[in-house]
DNA sequence: ATAATGCCTATAAATTCTATAGACATTACA
DNA sequence: TGTAATGTCTATAGAATTTATAGGCATTAT
C-alpha cells in the first residue's frame, strides 16, 4: 500500500505538468488547488527537487515546476523518492539495505529468494509507467466517458 | 515493504511444511524455534488458520499443521491473510475498498488507472508463487553451494 | 480430574506516518 | 537599498499502525 505522501507526490506532479512550462507554481497555490496540507507539501516537494524531478525558484515570481518532461518521469522513481525504496523486503533494498535480523543465510533464504521475484515484476512495472501515462490514461477515460454522452444526444 | 508479521507468516509455514504431516507443532515450539514472539505467533497462526491455511488441535497433543499443501499455498493467499490485502491503493481493493477521500472522479483519476496496472501485476507473480517454491529454491541454492564444496574437495 | 494446549479480549510499547510551527535564505523589483 | 515574496531547513507534535505482552477461558487426551 503507498503512502498518502506518495499519493500527494502524484497529484502534485499531474498539476505540474498540467501548466505551461516555465511558469513556475507556488507551493501555496498547488496546497489549495490539489487539497493538500501546505507545510506536508512543501517537504514532498523538496525531496522531489532533490530527486532531479523538480525544479525550484526562490524569491519573488518564484515556485516550482518540472525538471523533465512528464514522459521521462517513471512512476517508480516518484515512488523510489517519497517511500524510500521499492523492494519488499529490506535485505533486497539497494539504496536502503538491511540484514534480516535472524537470517542465518541470506544466500539460501527462501523468503528472500522468492520476494527477488516479486521485486523484479515491481520494479518492471513501475519503470515503465510514467507520469505521462498517468494523464494520457485519465485523458482517454474522459474521453470515452463524453464520447458516450455524445452519443446519447 | 511487507511487515515482520507477514515474514513470521513464511517463516512459521515453511517450518510446519518441513514437518511430518499430522504431527502437529506446538505454538511454544514453533516460537522458539524461529525465534518468534510467542504471543505474537499465536496471533499470526490464528490468522492462517481462519483464513484456511492451517488446522489447528485444542487440548493435549495439540498444536498446528497445514492444512493444505504447500504446492498449493499461494505467496498471495498468506500476504492476503496477513496484510489485509495486495492493492497498493484502497480503492483498487476488494476485500478491504475504500474511496479516495477527495478523488472527483474515480473513473478517470489517472493515478487509480495507472496502479491498477500494478496491481495486477503484483497479483500475478505473487499468486503463481507457492509456499513449495520458496522451499524449492532454498534447498536449490543450498544443493548448489554444497556443489562448490564438493567440488573443491 | 487434571494437565496440556489453543482461543480470545484487552492493552501497552514502539515505530512510522502525517502534519504543523517558525526562523532563515534568496530573489525580484520598486 | 529596502522590502515583500518566496522556497529551505530544523524541530517537534499528533495520529495511526505495527509489534508485542498479559491473563483468563475453552477444549481435549489421558
């Protein structure tokens, strides 16, 4: 299960890459029009910046916006960034590793070996979605849902 | 990340696989032995019980066993019982939904389309996963390693 | 009967997640 | 050069969840 942060992650993206490039947001604006508590979004947002996905403009006229565009932002590495890691258990963790407690070996333990499995179909999937898919998909629902009520007049 | 009670889970099956059918284990035993919270297991096999892995016996020369084979226990089915459920959003769940607390329109919110992707992907490989195979491949992985050894001797 | 066992309810302790406060640093622009 | 507008940072509080424990009850074999 993803954290709210994480979901809050998304939403704030989706409302970035939704305004025109170059025309930064505030953290203020995007709290309001996304319903997201103010000072929770500006630390999901600086982990973001610090996790090359965002960038920031300090002072006045300043705000936030994105750093790629939203097809090269993978829906895993805004996971990576806001949860820590993806792996289901930490003794699979690259960039958070720990040593099961009681492991007496990690190399022919069968929990660890199956969950490699599991890390594996997680991490394909969430690399190869991205933000970009998050707002063509929800674009195309629309879509199909007005198509019908066209259809209907 | 999956919880510790969710690996006691494995290590409590695997164990009980690994003993003769209809010699049912103690709690007590099982605790010691995998070096697990005994009131904490016993809360963790009442669950696999009820949720129709296990069997139990009350009384003198009681104690737990599976009730199923492991060929036939799923990763998904123990990680269903322990965790509540797999969707990485509630309101993708079905045993346990639950809507977005301010999501306008479930049908088109793109975050919900893009992690029924994930969903299903993690159902996949984590149902075609059994308790046999995480065993399986621990005794493979000790067969090879015993190789090496046998070979340097 | 009695001892051995799982079953159940309640609750405590620890940890993690969510949220808030407030001072500080940087910038645009008058 | 001053001032208002902004993001940055550190600390901490509050809420929820996870992990763990206690103790009495119900059932069974002998």
């Amino acid at each position: 299960m993803i954290s709210k942060k994480t979901i809050y992650a998304f939403k704030a993206l989706i409302h970035l890459a939704g305004t025109p490039a170059g025309q930064p947001v505030l953290i203020a604006d995007l709290a309001k029009a996304e319903n997201i508590p103010k000072k929770f979004l500006e630390f999901i947002l600086l982990s973001l910046r610090k996790g090359g996905l965002l960038l920031s403009r300090i002072g006045k006229g300043g705000g936030y916006s994105l750093a790629v565009p939203a097809a090269r932002i993978s829906v895993g590495a805004i996971v990576r960034i806001l949860e820590g890691d993806i792996a289901p258990v930490q003794c699979l963790s690259t960039t958070n590793y720990a040593r099961c407690e009681e492991c007496q070996d990690e190399a022919t333990c069968g929990i660890r070996l199956t969950m490699a499995d599991v890390n594996v179909a997680l991490a394909t999937v969430l690399d190869n979605l991205t933000l970009a898919d998050m707002i063509e998909r929800s674009d195309a629902e629309r879509n199909k849902i007005q198509n019908v009520v066209d259809y209907n007049i």
